[in-house]
C-alpha cells in the first residue's frame, strides 16, 4: 500500500517548500500536481521582495533585480524610490517553481505530476487520497496533508475546513512589450477611478517586457475593463505577448487554516498580503511552517508558530487597506503628498507592506489626522501600537 508520512497537494511555491522542508527531515513525503509539469499556468505578476531572495537563494528564476520603484496617484504625483543594492526583483515564476520543486525532489520527495487529487477520506489513522492519474484512478495514505493547491483549494473544501476568504483581489495582467519599459524600475499606480479598491502595476522582466496588471476588489470583468483603461493611457501601442486573469485571496490569519493534520498554506490557507496581494513569500514561509510542525508532531502549533511569523504584518496591511482604499481623491492627493515627503531621499529596504506602512504611518501627522477621520481613534491607537 502507498503509504507517506505527508502528501502534499499542489507544487506552487507554498507545495514545494512544504516538501523540501519536509523531505530533507526525513519525512516519507508524495508531493501531487495536477498539471504535466510544475511552472505551467501561473497566475503571477512575480515582484518579490529582497528579503525573500536572500531567505530562499534561489539559483535560478531571477528575471530582473529591481533598483527603483515608483507610486503614481491619479493627480499625476509621482513618487520615486532607489536603493543601489536592490529593492526587490521580478521571478520568472516558470523556473522559479521548478527549481524549488527539484530542490524538493532532490531531497528525497517523490514528485507525482499530471495527477490531480480528487478526494479524501478519513480511514482510521491515515488518510486515504484519491488521485486521478494519466494511467487512471489510484489512492495513497498518509498520516498528514498539506493543502498547498491555491486559491481554488480542493483540500480545504474536502476536509471541511470553512475558509471563504475575507478579502478577493480580482486581478487581470498582460505580459506586453513596450520600448518605455525600464527593466529595473517596478511601478504601483494608485486611483479611485484606475484601481478601486486595489492599484495597477508594471513589473519588468528585462527592459521593453513587462507583467502589467490590475487588480481590484471589483468583480466580474471589472478589472478587465480597468487594466484597457490602465493601457490605453499609459502604454499605447504596446504589443501584448500574453494574458492572465485570477484572484489572490486574503484574509486567512482570521479563519480557519488547519483541521486535525490537514495544514492549508500559501492561497489555499488565504495568506496573501491584504494590502498588496503578494504571496509568494507567505507561500513559501507557511509551507516550511506546516512541515515543521508535522516534523516535530506538534500539529497544534501550527497555528501559533504561523501567528508569530505573519501576524504582525497582516494586521497592519489589513488595517492600512481599511483606509487607503476607503480614501476620495483628495484624500488620496493628501496621501500622495505625504508620501512624497516622507520618502524623499531616504532609502527603502524592501518591498514590504509593513515597513511602507511604518515609515509612512510614523513620520506624518497629517495621515494621522487621515486615519482617525477614515477609520477612528481606536484603530489609530492599534496601528501606533503595531508600528511603535
Ligand atoms: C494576477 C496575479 C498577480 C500576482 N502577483 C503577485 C506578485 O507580484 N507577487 C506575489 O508575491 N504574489 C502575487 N500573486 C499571488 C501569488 O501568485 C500567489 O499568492 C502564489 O502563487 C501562492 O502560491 P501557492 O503555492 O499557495 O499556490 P499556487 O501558486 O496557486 O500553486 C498551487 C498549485 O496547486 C496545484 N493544484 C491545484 N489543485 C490541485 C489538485 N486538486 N491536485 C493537484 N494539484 C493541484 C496547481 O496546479 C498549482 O500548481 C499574484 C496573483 C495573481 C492572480
């Protein structure tokens, strides 16, 4: 009988983590894909920060390092930001998937692609998996399952965990090419008519390619329409080489993640940033997380080890979205000129909501002024409080 200590359902960053983490301790480990091969269909504008490179180190996906980033709001305020060392950088999220899942396998997880798991049962101690494979139906056991299969998450819905996430970022990019694009600088534009609820972006991948996107909490076509409107000012002409629509749940810190020994991670556990949408970082960091606690049998840390490492940033985004997003224009041209003053010819670190949040938050008193009127004295005091 193919029995594992862990299956793994889905090979994202959050899947393959999990197993290299889990693997490499010594855990029988079967990690499941459904596609033929991992890196396939992403749906990923692929900006990371430079902290989450210096933890992963990976040797290869690296598109581009980004050295410079720029916040544009609808009055035409334009903020820009530099560090010589680098901001950030965009992946090439094919290569990048694959070689963390070969880094996974290399450690002794056993890959099984183009199968995707179709169900799972309890059956006394174990679980009993059933996949459905390109030579037909089969079923593994295992004492423990990570739910690392995105947004859509099959594991959550069949183990009965209720996690419909608090927050949708509905989300429609275009890989184009456009003699204007600066291979080096990551742009954010911010606007009630642009972007509700969310922003536009430009990721480059090398000079004249991005993934430029939008992404809203508009649903339906929404983000669709915004991301022509978005083009048509910005980069008429461009030529568009690809395109991609998905959502980014978030949210998950406040719901349920994990069910007996089934540990949801990255988007299937709604871990991505609430402010900015990005979860690769809280993929890869919640897979590694639920393998410990699978390593070290004690699944009811899982939640509480999750908690000390995301917890902090997720308030504070989650907080900071409350009220940029609920902002009228001129709020927001208040928040431009505010920003332009607080960033002006200081250094960023990285690319963290978090540290924007802080340094923003804690150098202006005319945003203070701002957050108690948008969300009251009580949530003023708890962002001080985070950020202090
Ligand atoms: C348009 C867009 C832009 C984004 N841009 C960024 C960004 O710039 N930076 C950032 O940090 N984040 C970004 N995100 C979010 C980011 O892509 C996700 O948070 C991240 O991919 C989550 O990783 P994951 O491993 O949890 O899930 P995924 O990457 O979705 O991986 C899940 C895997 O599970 C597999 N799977 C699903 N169901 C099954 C099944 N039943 N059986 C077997 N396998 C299965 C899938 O095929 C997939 O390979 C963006 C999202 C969107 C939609």
């Amino acid at each position: 009988m193919n029995r594992y200590d862990l299956v793994i359902v889905g090979a994202g960053p959050a899947g393959s983590s999990a197993a290299l983490t889990a693997s490499s301790r010594g855990l029988k480990t079967l990690i499941v894909e459904k596609q033929r091969e991992v890196g396939r269909n992403i749906l990923c504008a692929e900006g990371v920060s430079c902290n989450f490179l210096n933890l992963v180190k990976p040797k290869k996906g690296v598109a581009t390092i980004i050295y410079r980033a720029g916040l544009t709001f609808e009055n035409g305020e334009s903020i820009f930001i530099e560090k010589e060392d680098g901001i950030g950088a965009v992946l090439e999220r094919k290569i990048f998937d694959r070689h963390i899942f070969e880094r996974a396998v290399e450690q002794g997880a056993e890959p099984l692609v183009g199968t995707p798991m179709v169900d799972i049962q309890k059956d006394g101690k174990y679980y009993k998996i059933k996949l459905e494979g390109k030579n037909g139906k089969m079923s593994v056991y295992a004492e423990n399952i990570i739910g690392a299969d995105g947004p859509a998450s099959r594991v959550a819905l069949l183990s009965g965990i209720e996690n419909p996430p608090k927050i949708v970022h509905y989300c429609s990019q275009v890989y184009l090419y456009h003699p204007e694009i600066d291979g080096k600088t990551i742009l954010f534009y911010f606007g009630n008519n642009l972007a509700p609820g969310g922003y536009a972006w430009v990721f480059p991948k090398d000079d004249g390619y991005a993934n430029v996107g939008v992404g809203t909490t508009d649903p339906g076509d929404a983000s669709w329409n915004y991301l022509a409107k978005f083009l048509d000012k910005y980069y008429k002409g461009a030529k568009i080489l690809g395109f991609l629509r998905g959502t980014v749940p978030s949210g998950g810190l406040d719901l349920e993640f994990q069910k007996d020994r089934v540990f949801l991670t990255g988007d299937a556990a709604r871990f991505a940033d609430p402010l900015s949408g990005g979860g690769i970082a809280n993929a890869f960091i919640s897979g590694n997380i639920a393998s410990l606690a699978i390593v070290e049998d004690k699944p009811e840390e899982y939640r509480e080890k999750i908690n000390n490492i995301l917890e902090k940033d997720y308030r504070l985004s989650l907080l900071a979205r409350q009220i940029i997003y609920s902002m009228d224009d001129s709020e927001l041209n208040i928040l431009a000129q505010e920003l332009k003053r607080v960033f002006h010819g200081k250094n960023l670190t990285e690319i963290k909501s978090f540290n924007l949040v802080k340094m923003i938050f804690s150098t202006s008193p005319a945003l203070w002024g701002l957050i108690i009127k948008k969300g009251g004295v009580n949530i003023a005091k708890t962002i001080q409080k985070i950020v202090s």
